[in-house]
C-alpha cells in the first residue's frame, strides 16, 4: 500500500472509528426495481447537489445556526430525501428479507 493511503487509513482507525458504534454499511448486492430506479435518477443528483452546496456554505461561512438547520432539514424532502429514503429502504428491506439470518445457537438446537 502507498505509504500516504497506509496513513490515511491509520487516521481512520485511530481517529474516527473509535466514535462509530455501528459499521453496517448499505449491502452492494441489493437490487432495485425499475420503478426504484427512475426515483434515484430523478431525484439522487439535486439532492446531493443540494446537500453539497449546503456543507460548502456552512464551510465557507464558519458554521451553520439552528435557524439555518431547521431551515436545511425542511427543504431536504423538496430535493426528493423522503422519495430516495423509500426507493432504497424497499430494496434493502427485499435484500434483508431474501438473506436470510445465520444459524445461532439457539436456531441449530430448535431445528434439531
């Protein structure tokens, strides 16, 4: 590994993954409806847009208030959030339901 990627991915553990209580990370093998599909390509490149040119300005102007916050978080569902969030929440949900759970202890005695 080049030794700038090495440290990088040294910050990263040193650093930040001491703060994160959860590393489930969105499957890569889900499966989308065509339906699903054509929501995320409505909506997916103006909500990141907007959510881009909202971190740059908190960036360049030193911060974010709660005015500004509360006002952020209301227009985030006019980009399409709430669309996006059931598009990919009902391909997840096919994919958890088609994976299956491990066989734990408790399962292996009961199907003896």
């Amino acid at each position: 590994m080049e030794p700038r990627a090495q440290d990088r991915l040294n910050d990263l553990y040193d650093y930040w993954m001491p703060f994160v209580d959860d590393t489930t990370c969105y499957p890569i093998d889900c499966v989308f409806t065509a339906e699903e599909l054509d929501t995320i390509d409505r909506y997916r490149v103006d909500f990141e847009g907007f959510v881009a040119e909202q971190e740059a300005a908190w960036l360049r102007d030193g911060g974010i208030t709660d005015e500004t916050w509360a006002a952020y978080k209301e227009n985030l569902n006019s980009y399409g959030m709430d669309k996006l969030l059931e598009a990919y929440q009902s391909a997840y949900d096919r994919y958890a339901e088609t994976a299956g759970e491990p066989a734990t202890a408790a399962t292996a005695e009961s199907a003896e």
